[in-house]
C-alpha cells in the first residue's frame, strides 16, 4: 500500500525565515502529488499540484515544491515566510488517477512567530 | 464558483445510532470522495464516487457506506456507530483524474 511521509510533525519558524517541508511517498510508479494547507479554523485547501512536466511546480501564496522522482520526493518550499502561513500542511499523493483516493502523509504544523 | 458544501457541519449522535452525511459538489465535478479525519489517523481514504458508482474503497469496515445520485450529490452512511467513529468526515470533489477540492467537513461526535 501507498505510504507518505512528512518528516517533521511542529516546525517553529521567525518571520522571513525561508521554509523546507520535507515529503517522501512509497509508490514506485507513475504518481500525481499535492500540497494541502489547513488554516486555523478553516478547510484544507490546495496549495500546489504535481501531474506531470516541470519537476518544479508553483502554487499560490509564494509556495512551491520540487518533485524528486529518483528520492521519491516532493518538498515544499518558500523563500521568506509570513505569520499568515501558519497552518497544518499537508503533502498527499494519488496513484490511481483519482479512483484509489488520496494518501495523506500525518501533516506538518507550522507556526510563525511574528 | 461556489465550493464543496457539507451538511450538517457538526452532529452529535449515540453507539449504536447511525447517520448520513451529505456533499454537494462543485458544480461540473463528477467525482466525489470522502475522507475521515482523526487526530491520531490523520486523513484516511473512504471510497470514492465517479457517475453514481463506487470505484474505489478505503479499509473501512462494512458500517461505512455511500452512494451518489445522478446530480454528483453524495451522501456517506455510518451504521451502527462507534466511539471510535468521532471524526471530521471530508468530502471533496473533482474533474475526472484532477486535483481533488475539499468541503469544511462535519465534525461527528459519537457519545
């Protein structure tokens, strides 16, 4: 069975810092991979997506994630952090082409202090 | 475009009781899955929901179950309820073979 990875579970980071979230998968074949942000009080909402193409993918909010296929993965970086970004992160992977679900990696808790 | 919309949004039931949830999904996505949320599980994988017809389903027992109407509406039913099945229940949605959309959930609470 399909299994990801987050490495670190609370990540403590000042304003400005630049952030890395580290996530690895299991599967060794053709995957589709994501980011997913949790606000405080909010839903997950989709923070970049990976299907194919340019191994460096964008997303919003200034956040973006290298997909590593030789490593099996695909972190999530941005180069100067905001208290805003304060949140659960998620990093998920689908290997079925949406039919066999979403595995979830156990999530990252960020907290930014102002 | 309006987005995944949940209801109810929270729910308090008995063991032994069972219960629906329901998930309307962004218009023109035909794809519906569900997803139950704890905080020692994380994010696990119910079944999802393609033109009315499970195509997949998560290790779940039997008590979990759903289906979808002609509308991409979903609903999920939990049978014989357990403690352990206090859970946020998430729904989302998608275009064929794209990037799934979240609802906000219900928050079940089993007593």
């Amino acid at each position: 069975a399909q299994s990801v990875s987050q490495h670190n579970h609370h990540v403590i980071l000042s304003e400005a810092a630049s952030l890395e979230l580290g996530c690895n998968y299991s599967y060794g074949g053709t995957v589709n991979l994501f980011w997913y942000v949790q606000y405080p009080g909010q839903h997950l909402q989709l923070l970049l997506k990976y299907f194919s193409g340019d191994p460096l993918v964008k997303g919003i909010k200034g956040f973006e994630a290298e997909f590593i296929k030789s490593k099996f993965s695909f972190n999530l970086r941005k180069p100067s952090v905001q208290w805003s970004d304060t949140a659960e992160y998620f990093c998920a992977v689908d290997s079925g082409g949406g039919a066999d679900g979403l595995t979830f990696g156990k999530g990252t808790h960020l907290i930014i202090q102002p | 475009k309006a987005g995944v919309t949940q209801t109810p949004r929270y729910l308090i039931k008995t063991r032994g009781q069972q219960v629906t949830l329901s998930c309307s999904p962004i218009s023109g996505h035909r794809s519906v899955s569900w997803y139950q949320q704890t905080p020692g599980q994380g994010l696990q994988f119910l079944f999802e929901y393609f033109s009315e017809t499970q195509r997949n389903k998560g290790n779940f027992p039997g008590r979990f179950s759903g289906r979808q109407f002609s509308n991409s509406r979903s609903e999920m039913n939990v049978s014989t309820l357990e403690l352990g099945d206090s859970a946020l229940y998430l729904c989302a949605s998608s275009l064929v073979d794209q990037a799934q959309y979240f609802g906000p959930g219900t928050r079940l609470t089993v007593t």
